[in-house]
C-alpha cells in the first residue's frame, strides 16, 4: 500500500461501504471508497512515493520557488495600504490618502498586470516555465530599483507599472510550473500551497510597514519597497537549478527528460511504478508537439471546440469572481478601519493581523485541497462571503450613523472588523488554494501558459476596478460600497452553482473527458467504485 492508502475522495461525501470476500478475490476486500475516477484512485493507491524521500523534498523546494514568485505579488497587497497612510510619503507625492490620485497610483500596478500577459504567455512556453520565472523576477527586480528611488510621482508610478509587469510574468509561469511537475495526489496541496505565497508577501509587508511607519525620513516609505525584492532575488538565483516542467519538455519533444522526471519524482524511481506508468500513457495521448504553444501569435486553442470554451469559461469566472468578491477592499484595510473609529497605529497592527488571519484560512483551506470537492468551496465560500460582508456593512453604518461630537459605541466597530476579519478567514479558505490551482487544472497542457495569461490579464482588468474605484467609492459612498459586494457575491454563488466543474480527484489528462462531455458539470460530479484488498492490491468494482 502506499502512504495514500487512507485517502477516500467523493464529490459530496465520503462514502465507506463494506464488500464480502468472493471466491475470485481469496483475500477479501477491506474497503470500497468511492472515488471520481477509479484508474487514478487505483494508480496512486498503489504507487510508491514517500513525501520524505529525498527526491519529493527536491520537489518541495521547487514548490517553494514558485511559492517565493507568489509572495513577490503578494507583498504588494499589503505594501502601499500602509504607505499610502505614511506622513513622508504623503509629503513627498501629495497624493492624499483616498481619490482619483491614489487610485492611479494604486491602479497603475494592474495596467503592467494587464498588458504583460500578452508577452508571459509565448514567453512561457518558448523558453520554458523556469524561463519565464526568471524573466518575471529580474523584471520586478529592476522595477524595485526604479520605485525605491523615485523623488516624483512620475518615477513613482513607472516603477509601479514595471513591478506589475514582471508580476503578470511570474503568474503565468509558476503555477504552470507548481501544477505541470506535482505527482497527481499532492495536485491540490501544492499548488494551492503556491497561491499561499500571497500572505508570504502580505503578512512580511503589513509587518515591515508597522516597523518603519514610525521612523522620521523618506526611510519610512523606501525600506518596505527595497524589501520586495527579496523573494524575485531568491527566485533568480534558484530557478535554473530547478528540474523543468515534464509536460513542458514532452510538449517541446523531449521524452526521455520528461520520463525521467516522473520516474525520479513520481514514481520513486521506479519507471513501472503505477502512476508513473498512467501519467505516461496519458501523455503520450494527449501532449501535442506541435500544438499552438509552439506559435506565439496563436490563442485559438483557448476557443476553438466546446471542450476548450468551456475550460476558458473556468478560468474566466475564477479571474473575476476571485478578484471581485470583497477582497480588492484589502487594499485599503487602513481606510475601512479607520472608518470604524481606529488611529493610525490601531491600523497598521490590524492590517498584520488580517494577514495572519487570513493566512490561517488559506492553510486550512489548503490542507484539505486535496480531498474537498472544488465545488463545495466555492458555491459555499462565496455565499458565507457575502453574509459576512452584509454585517460589515450594517455595522459600519451604524457606526457612521452615530453624531460626530457624542459618544460612540465602541463594539460597533469592533464587531465591523471582526465580521471583516471572518469574510476574509473565509475567503481565504475558499478562493487561495483554487485561484491558480483551478485555472491550471482546467487548461490542456499545450494551452495552459496562454491560458494563465489570459486569466491574469482578467485578473489585472478587474485589480484595476478595485484600486482604482476603490479610493474614489470609499471617499464618495463610504460604507455602501461594500454592499455593492454583498449582492454581487450572491450572484456568483448561483453561478458557480451551475457552472462549476469538479476537478478534484482526477489527473489532469483525465479531465479531457469531462470537459467532451454534453455537460461538463454533470460529468464532473459523476462518481466510481475503488475495492482495497486486504492484501494491499486494488481493483475497480465498477465503471471502469
């Protein structure tokens, strides 16, 4: 038995049902589990792989690197919600702390975000997904550079520009990267442990921003954005000591590379090992060598059959719905706290402790990424999303409703913040581990490095409404425009209701079949039978 052999999977549940021994299975069953797709259940129940041989840490510290091109893009989340309230910084730009100025300077970030996907993308798939981390990384570093140094606003706003530029790179390209060389039954952990990478970036910002708010210089405001180099430095000096992509190398005709990866880190060296022999066959029939990754110029793979649209339709509702579901007012955590009655210390020390709140969520989420159905995270999350933002709301009115010279109810605001708090626990647990874990799973292998930057161009459309409405709703319409969100989030629990596709608990080659289906959601939801002999071996009872 491998060390998966307690794994059960189920769309809804899990489900246990005993079976007696037959006559043509001597040594009996000791359990039936009902799984989305029995070859693959059976594959990794039988398959030899330790998390704690030497070969998976390797793998570990490749998830790590792709996690560190996550954190480059996180740390920004954090970043200028604390240095848009510095007293220097407000000295130097003159920006204000809310309107039409700060939401340029904010916004400018997702303009790189948005126009840097058309070149991520063939990049990616020319030179490889560890060339393309690395171009991201050098790009965000010379970015550093360029804003740590401005003494203008124009040099300031470059700077912003050229960091959301190199990060649209680095999220094309790592978590192709995390998904493209995971062994199928880590899938849901490791890459949703990528997109983790957000608070790796977050919660150092939101602290480093607390550590130097205080200081009397320019210091205050340049230290926190030296510091997001740091990870894109570790990425730069790392990336080309990483193993490539095996989809990646079979997809550019390097078999022999690519067979040597799953051996060496799928199969425990075993080239017969059952999963590396699925993973293997499933290749060889669906990665095209002369796919439309080999032409730059060429994203009609992303439209051209039902199949492929509604693969895209996946990863459009999740370029949206996950950056439009409350968590762009995350960019100004200091103004929604700062609404409810908190000074300015009181906001920064929330701000950290969002992050590690947040971060809590996002692990737990992550931990159960691979055995909890896509589906249920989302259609739920959303929904107890949008419950959670509506008492925010209530109370953050209620607070404002109170006179400006009289005593104020305290616990109003308190209970503002923590109902903030548990929208953004929720959220978190919801949308972390599937933002880059979903879109990668339901993009073909030739198809997928586009496919991502499609997804972050949509990402950086809708990044630019948050920050750049953002200041301008919150300074106009304060407290309802978190209402605006709440109703929203309603309409995308019904969609993903009806649109979802589950994904959980197969291979990605063996999502092909999902997506030829009539109806792909109904395909997805359907369920087979997995018998665990007592003698270790496993066979299929039913819809082989």
């Amino acid at each position: 038995m491998s060390t998966h052999s307690d794994e059960k999977v189920s769309v809804d549940h899990d489900e246990r049902t005993g079976l007696p021994p037959s006559p043509s299975e001597p040594h009996g069953v000791k359990e039936v589990i009902v799984a989305h797709n029995a070859a693959f259940t059976a594959a990794t129940k039988q398959g030899k792989l330790s998390p704690w041989s030497k070969d998976s840490l390797i793998l570990f510290w490749c998830m790590f690197v792709a996690f560190l091109c996550s954190c480059a893009n996180g740390y920004d989340g954090s970043l200028m919600t604390g240095i848009n309230a510095m007293p220097y910084y407000q000295a130097k730009f003159e920006s204000g702390r809310l309107g039409a100025s700060t939401g340029l300077i904010f916004a400018i970030y997702t303009v790189g975000n948005i126009i840097g996907p058309w070149f991520a993308g063939p990049l990616t798939d020319k030179l490889g997904r560890r060339g393309g981390m690395f171009v991201g990384a050098f790009t965000i570093c010379i970015g550093t550079a360029v804003i740590a140094s401005s003494n203008v606003r124009g040099q300031f706003i470059a700077g912003r520009f050229i960091l959301g530029f190199g990060v649209s790179i680095l999220t094309t390209a790592a978590p192709s990267y995390c998904v493209e060389i995971c062994p199928p039954q880590w899938r849901g952990r490791m890459t949703g442990f990528y997109n983790c990478g957000w608070f790796g970036g977050s919660i150092p910002a939101a602290g480093i921003v607390l550590g130097t708010q205080s200081m009397n210089s320019d210091l205050s405001w340049r230290l926190p954005l030296i510091f997001q180099a740091v990870p894109s430095a570790v990425v730069i000096i790392s990336v080309w000591f990483l193993p490539e992509s095996p989809r990646w190398l079979m997809a550019n005709g390097k078999d022999e590379q690519a067979m040597a990866f799953l051996t060496k880190y799928h199969g425990a060296g075993d080239p017969d090992d059952p999963v590396v022999k699925l993973e293997w066959a499933e290749f060889k029939q669906n990665i095209s060598v002369n796919g439309s990754d080999k032409r730059w110029w060429d994203y009609r793979e992303l439209f051209h059959t039902r199949s492929a649209r509604w693969r895209s339709l996946m990863v459009l509702l999740m370029g949206v719905f996950g950056q439009f579901s409350g968590n762009g007012l995350g960019y100004f955590n200091t103004e929604i706290y700062k609404a409810v009655g908190y000074g300015q210390h009181d906001q920064f020390v929330l701000n950290l402790g969002n992050s590690f709140t947040s971060a809590f969520g996002a692990g737990v989420g992550v931990a159960l990424a691979d055995k909890m159905p896509r589906r249920l995270a989302l259609v739920w999350g959303t929904f107890a999303s949008a419950i959670m933002l509506a008492i925010n709301g209530a109370l953050s009115a209620k607070w404002a409703q109170q006179p400006e010279d009289g005593p104020k109810n305290i616990r109003l605001g308190q209970g503002a913040v923590a109902a903030y708090f548990l929208f953004n626990i929720i959220y978190s647990f919801a949308y972390t581990p599937l933002q880059a874990l979903y879109p990668v799973e339901c993009l073909q292998t030739t198809a997928r490095a586009k496919g991502m930057a499609m997804y972050a161009f949509v990402v950086g459309a809708i990044s630019f409404i948050n920050q750049y409405a953002g200041p301008i709703a919150l300074q106009n319409i304060r407290y309802n425009y978190i209402f605006i969100f709440v109703g929203w989030d309603c309409v995308e629990t019904i969609l993903w209701y009806f649109l979802a596709v589950e994904t959980v608990g197969r291979s990605l080659e063996q999502l092909e079949e999902v997506f030829d289906a009539p109806y792909p959601v109904k395909a997805s939801k359907s369920v087979q039978k997995v018998a665990i002999k007592k003698d270790g071996d496993v066979a299929i009872v039913d819809g082989a």
